[in-house]
C-alpha cells in the first residue's frame, strides 16, 4: 500500500503525524459513562463474535479483545455470569479463566510475536476497573519498546492494527476442542 503524500491534498501540509482511531469513536460518543444503563460483558455473548469482539467461547467464560486496549491484542477473559469480585466467582469459573488466560498467551506468542505479558484484574471501581461490576481479567501483550512517550506527553496510544483484524487473527489461531 502506497502511503498518500500531503502535498496532493487541498490543505497546507503541517508537521503532525495523525493517528487515525475509529474505533473509539464509540466511546468518545457515549460520553462519560459509557455503560451506565447495560454491562458490556452481559451482552457481548449474545452478538456475534465479529461484533462484540470475541475471539473464544468456552462453558463457563469466554474470550474477547479490549475495546480500548493498551497494546493490540490486549484480551479479556470474563465469565458470562454477572459476578463483580474474583472471590465470588465459582470455582469453575476461575479454573476455566485461568485455562482460557494460558491459551490466550501462546496464540498471542504465535499471531502477535510478543516478548512478554501483563496479566491482572482490577478490583472494584477505586482500583482502577472500568467496568467493575463484572469480573474480567486483562492479558496485555507486551514487546520490547511498544512504549514511547505518546501515552505521558499526550495522553494517546499508537494503535497499528484494527480491531477487526486483531480479531479475526487470533479467533483462527485459537486452538478448537
């Protein structure tokens, strides 16, 4: 793909390098409590696995990427049962997520190539969880050098792939039963 040149456009060319998010433009027009009425993991299973992102289904939890990820890739392992505290959860529950999280690790090594992960949950809403109603375990793929100074000067992350693709990528790398 041949990358367009500014000077061939009716503007006057500027020294900015755009970032080009669509995606987000979802949450910038949900404004500032983007989930108040409805819990996002309580309906992701019942779309389609393109629409709400999900990249693997299992009994008790299922698989999808991050709407607003750190890194692409970054995944969410979240039981379909509204249950907001790990502690809460049944013991299947947390079985199957912690199965789903070591899947998600070796199909993120082969698609993503990464050098390494961040896997946690933030629990409850003073811990920094967005959505801390309902239990979700992040795993966020990590390279050497993914981080610059976009995210403390500016408050932006460089995204280099669309969601969609992440998606789609990882959904046909994840190993069937």
């Amino acid at each position: 793909m041949e990358i367009e040149s500014a000077e061939d456009f009716a503007a006057v060319p500027d020294a900015f390098q755009r970032l080009w998010t669509p995606h987000r433009l979802v949450y910038i027009k949900a404004g500032p409590q983007p989930h108040k009425d409805e819990c996002p993991f309580c309906v992701a299973p019942s779309m389609s696995d393109e629409k709400a992102l999900i990249v693997a289904r299992g009994k008790t939890c299922f698989v999808l990427l991050n709407l607003f990820p750190y890194n692409a890739g970054h995944l969410l392992v979240c039981p379909y049962r509204h249950v907001a505290s790990y502690d809460d959860a049944t013991e299947e529950e947390v079985t199957e997520m912690a199965a789903l999280t070591q899947i998600a690790m070796r199909v993120l090594r082969a698609t993503a190539n990464c050098d390494g992960f961040n896997i946690g949950m933030n629990q409850g809403g003073i811990a920094g969880a967005g959505i801390a109603e309902h239990l979700h375990q992040h795993i966020v793929p990590r390279w050497a050098q993914d981080s610059n100074f976009f995210p403390i000067i500016a408050g932006t992350k460089a995204m280099p792939r669309l969601l969609g693709d992440v998606r789609a990528e990882v959904a046909a790398a994840w190993p069937r039963p």
